[in-house]
C-alpha cells in the first residue's frame, strides 16, 4: 500500500504541476494563490500529524510534505520564485564564474527550500513522527542532486515539461556526456534507498514504523529512476504528455534569440 500510494500521487501530482505552470500567464495568479493554500494546509498537517506516532498521521505528514513541496514547485516553475537572473547564459564563461550565473537563475528558490526545511525540522523536533520533515529534506536533497548533476552534464538532459517562459535554464545545463557523479549519485541514492527498506522490513508489519521507512524507500527508488532517465534517452512526454497543453515554441533569432524575447 505505501508503495501504490507514493507512485500514485508522485504522478498525479508531477502531472498537475505541468498542467498548472505550462499554461496562459493570466492563469499563474489563480495558481499560485491555490498553490499556496495547499502549502499553509500542508504545513498544518504536518504539525498536527506530527504530535501522532499512528499509522493515520503517518500517511497524513506524508500528504502534507508533497504539499508543501507542490507549493515551492508551483512557485518555481510559474517563475514566481526562481531567481534574478532570467536570461541565458553567456556561452563563454567557465568554472566558477558559469556556476555563479546559473545559481543566479534558482538560487530564490533554493533558499526557500532550505527555509522551509529548517522550519519542518524545528516544527517536528523531538515529535513522535518526523515523517513530514524527513519527506520534504529527502525531497529538498534528490532536487538538489538533480540539478547539479544537469549543470555539470548528463547523457539525456532533455526537458519537455520545463515551462517556455523557463527555457532559457536549458542554456545553463552542460554538454550531453555520462559523468561519474551521475553514477554515483545513482548508486548513493539506491544505497539510501536499501537502508530504508532495512528499517521498513525489520518493523513490524502493518506498523506505523513499517509505513514510514516504506513510503521513504519508494520516494529513494522514484529519485533514483528520475537520475536513470538522466542516463537514458527517455522523455518526460512519455509519462506526462497528457499534462502538458499544446504549445507554440518561442520566437527566437539567430542562434539564442533576443535576451527580450527570454525575458518575455
């Protein structure tokens, strides 16, 4: 049952995310309002489930964590929160000068991350169930690797579900090549992803215990096929293409386009 209940809403929820940040602009308002009850409400949930070592608020933080994070995706992929920097990168800069440019272009909505993980922790510190927190950090950390894994370079680095008005975070991504911290990434996050089947099979069955560590391990199993597909020549369309609406490519000019037309 955790397993069914972590695919089904991991996507369900990716596919509203896409539907909801890939349409007209006029909607984002409506969108991140809606998303940003759904946030409080799972903040909410999280405390209060968090005061229950049952097996109903177990399933209750684990709802309320994707909440809270569907709220920062919302906000990152409307580009409500994303960063300062919002036009392509300069194809020429290398080292540390690029990866300044492309932290630029999240680095609003890293920190929200980090906040709000700091704020889940204190929130569930010493609580009976931390099931919430733990969710949202574990979340907070595979993103985390995602992205750093797509700016150093990955095999597949395509990104069908990435909103138009953010395809200029495409240019900050590195060249298609296989890297060892993709590999290592992936054998790391399979490695969590064991030990939390350890703990879900050493707890007794049907126990809140057993739910927790089950619901943990398949969110560590989805995270390392989402870093597979990284490897691989898969396409988000695949899963999601119902999600996401017909759409008319940006105009550009040249080999970038305007850093106008970015901006817009």
């Amino acid at each position: 049952m955790p397993f069914i209940v972590t695919v089904a809403i991991w996507f369900v929820a990716t596919g509203l995310i896409a539907w909801a940040d890939n349409r007209e602009r006029a909607t984002f308002t409506r969108s991140l309002m809606i998303g940003g009850a759904c946030g409080i409400a799972g903040l909410v949930t999280i405390l209060i489930a968090s005061q229950s070592a049952s097996l109903w608020a177990v399933y209750l933080a684990f709802v309320g964590a994707l909440m809270v994070w569907g709220w920062h995706e919302i906000g990152f992929l409307t580009g409500a929160a994303a960063g300062p920097r919002r036009i392509p990168a300069d194809a020429e800069l290398r080292g540390a000068r690029r990866f300044a440019q492309a932290s630029a272009t999240v680095i609003h909505h890293e920190v929200a991350l980090a906040l709000t993980a700091l704020l889940l922790i204190s929130l569930s510190w010493n609580a009976p169930n931390q099931i919430g927190a733990t969710v949202f950090v574990l979340l907070f950390a595979l993103r985390l690797t995602a992205k750093i894994n797509m700016f150093i370079g990955v095999p597949n680095s395509t990104a069908e579900m990435l909103p138009l008005h953010l395809d200029y975070l495409k240019t900050y991504f590195g060249r298609n090549r296989m890297t060892a911290l993709l590999a290592i990434s992936i054998a790391a996050i399979t490695a969590v992803a064991a030990w939390f089947g350890s703990l879900a099979l050493a707890a007794p069955v049907g126990s809140a215990e057993m739910v927790g560590a089950s619901l943990l391990t398949t969110l560590c199993l989805l995270g390392a096929l989402e870093h597979v597909f990284l490897a691989l020549p898969f396409r988000d369309g695949m899963l999601w293409g119902w999600a996401l609406p017909g759409r008319t490519p940006p105009v550009r000019g040249g080999t970038g386009g305007s850093k106008t037309d970015w901006k817009t």
